[in-house]
C-alpha cells in the first residue's frame, strides 16, 4: 500500500512535468503530495474523491487540486473497454514567485491557488477552453510550454466558471499511517455499496470498536460514514440513471437503497434535484 504522503515527481531542474496516461485504471489509492496538479478525463469515468468530496466523474472532466488536498480517482473498470486516458500536469508553488503573486497584475492568480486548496471543477465554456490548451501541452518543449501552463492557469483565474469541491471547513488531518486504514475503508465501500453494510464491518476491517471507527471516519472525511455510503449510492444512481436508462426505482435498489423514500430524499439532498429531474437535466438529446 502506498502512503498518503507521495513524494515530488518534478526533478529540480523543470518548472513542471506533463504526463499523458494511457492505463486500465488511475491511481485508486488516497493521497496526497506537494504539488499543484492539473487533471484532465481524455476517456474513463468512475468516482472521483477531493477532500471531502465525492463526485462521479467522466470523460473531458478538468479539475485542479492544490499542495497536500488529498484525492483518487476510482475507475468504473470492467474490462478492456473502460481503459482510462488523461492528461495530469505537476508544478510546485515556487513555479510562479511568490514576489511576482503580491503584484497587483497577479491578485486574480493567487486568488486562484488559494482556491485550489480545496479543489476547484472547471465548467462551461472555460471547460472548453482549458481543455484545448491541455491537449496541446503535452507536445510543447522549452519556454513555450511555460507560457502555456501560464495561459491556463490566466483562463482560470479569470472564470465564473469554477466550482471549489472540498468544503471551505475541510483540513488534511491525514498521517503517514492513515493512508493504509482509509483505502481498506474505501476499498471495502466500493465493492459492497449495494448490499446492507454494518458499521461493525468496518471496525473490525480497521481493527477498532463501531464508535472509534465512527469517530475516526468523521475527523478524516468531514462527515459520517452514513453520509459517505448514502454519496457513493447517489453517485452510482446517477450512472444508471443517464447511461443505463434505469428509472428511479430501478435505480434506487440497484444502488443499494433499501426504500424508495429514502433514495428520494438522499437523491435531493445530494444532487439538489429529484431523480426525475437529474435524469431529464442530464440525459443525452437525440
């Protein structure tokens, strides 16, 4: 098992590192690392975790994550036709000096990286934007890719386009040993979200008692368990929803939820829609 903590992958003598992954899956463990990073979906979907937040992710998705937020990026992998693609770019906070950042021309771009601590989702048209000049990146050499990481991270800056993912009361409390003790946790979630789960079959996997496991989870995640399982559900919902055109009973019991009341108001609550309406806000037109 990796730690949490993983160490830089940008050598001293680059101002940043461009990788372009082709792979059955990314990184399914949680962690973090000194870096900014910016992630582009080129083909994948799955769950994506920032901070406290947990999301569904799918191909073009964008996102930017600050120096120590940790994150993973779980696949829906089945087979040979759910490989994952995407472009991942590394620079680290002295990229930009931090005297040139107290300049006035600079306040909208460390207005940003402050954002980025806590995780930011590119949208609309910024998407589009952003996600052209990512795709080139990945061909520049020299100063020329210099001046394009500074071109995208000046779309950034400017945009209304931007959502902030982890709560603005999420902190990294993680350790060097929690890295392990969370992935068996997230682990276990992913595999067996449909069926009944027992807080008690976590705290034994985690070697601790239902209410140090409880207490443990909420000081890590920013919520209760409860709450984490009732996201990963809605996640799913919402996959079946749009891609297996399941309704919303369908989707409820496929999900893992055990009543149709329930599934509807964690829905709601999560989504800010009914199953009804997320299904006709996001299903294809054809």
């Amino acid at each position: 098992m990796k730690s949490a903590l993983q160490k830089s992958s940008i050598p001293k003598t680059r101002a940043y590192v461009v990788e372009v992954l082709k792979q059955p899956f990314f990184d399914p463990n949680w962690h973090f690392h000194s870096e900014y990073q910016l992630f582009i979906v080129l083909k994948g979907r799955g769950t994506r975790f920032i901070g406290d937040n947990v999301e569904r992710y799918d191909r073009g998705s964008v996102t930017f994550t600050g120096p120590n937020l940790p994150h993973l990026w779980r696949s829906d992998y089945e087979g040979p036709q759910d490989w994952s693609e995407g472009i991942v770019v590394y620079f680290h906070e002295n990229f930009i000096h931090n005297n040139f950042l107290d300049k006035v021309e600079a306040i909208k771009l460390k207005q940003l990286l402050k954002l980025s601590l806590r995780g930011l989702s590119v949208k609309g048209k910024t998407l589009e934007t952003v996600k052209r000049m990512l795709l080139k990146l990945p061909n520049l050499e020299g100063f020329d890719g210099v001046l394009e990481l500074l071109n995208i991270l000046n779309c950034l800056s400017k945009s209304t386009e931007i959502e902030t993912l982890a709560s603005a009361g999420y902190t990294n409390s993680l350790k060097e040993g929690d890295s392990k003790r969370m992935n068996i946790v997230y682990s276990y979630v992913m595999k067996h979200f449909k069926q009944k789960m027992a807080l008690s079959e976590l705290a034994e996997l985690t070697n601790m008692t239902p209410t140090s496991f409880s207490r443990y989870f909420k000081m890590h995640s920013n919520k209760t368990f409860s709450d984490f399982v009732s996201e990963i559900r809605v996640g799913y919902a919402c996959k079946l929803l749009i891609e297996k055109k399941m309704n919303a009973s369908q989707a409820c019991y496929a999900s893992g939820f055990r009543t149709l009341s329930n599934f509807n108001k964690q829905f709601k609550a999560i989504t800010k829609r009914s199953p009804i309406a997320y299904k006709r806000a996001y299903s294809p037109i054809v």
